[in-house]
C-alpha cells in the first residue's frame, strides 16, 4: 500500500455519497433525504465545499439516515469511532488483506463485515 495523503473524514463522507447517489438502492432515499434537509444534491455533493462545517455536518446526518453511519448502526456496525483517514494506491499484494461487505447481507441492510479468509 502506498500512503498518498492524509484526509479527512469529510472527504471521505462525500466520497461515499458520490459512490452512492445515482447506482445505489438507496439512491431515491437519497433524494428525498436532500429534500427534507432542504438541500440540493450540487450544494451537497456535486459541487460539494468542504470548509463549510454545516454541509459536512448535514453529509454526515444524510449518511447515516440511510446508511448508520453517525450512530454506528446498520452498514457501520462496529466501525470506530476515530479513524485516522489516509488517501492511498493500492498494490496488488494489498488485495488479499482487504475486507468486504457481503453484498447479499448488505442489500437487506446488514453492516457485516467478512475478512478474506487467505487459502491454504
């Protein structure tokens, strides 16, 4: 693994909500989220600032309606409270040690994580 930059959790944040905004199966509660936050999905995501404190305060909250994320429910069950954020490249030696998501589990809303198990 090669370590590019430090990062913060707000990048990280938006980042997951630009993954998720127009593929996800949350992507309509999504929508309707940004309504009731009386936000625009450009204000928020799309042209996004991140030295604003109350958008980065307002992405957390629209992630963890739908996803846990601030109360560590849901998709981040068991996920730390403090994390130190980095940017990095992966390797091809890196894929072996990353975790997953059961996508099954994860579309009926299940946070479980499963490390790969290395073979034997």
């Amino acid at each position: 693994m090669i370590e590019i930059a430090p990062t913060s959790e707000a990048e990280v944040v938006l980042a997951f909500l630009k993954a998720e905004i127009d593929y996800s199966p949350h992507r309509f509660h999504i929508h309707q989220l940004l309504q009731m936050l009386r936000a625009t999905r450009q204000e928020l995501i799309d042209d996004a600032d991140l030295s604003i404190d109350y958008q980065n305060a307002a992405r957390g909250v629209l992630l963890d309606c739908y996803r846990g994320y601030l109360k560590r429910d849901c998709f981040f069950i068991g996920f730390p409270k403090k994390v130190k954020w980095r940017r990095v490249e992966l390797e091809p030696s890196d894929f072996q040690r990353l975790l997953y998501i059961s996508t099954r589990l994860s579309q009926l809303g299940f946070g479980i994580v499963k490390k790969k198990r290395p073979s034997i």
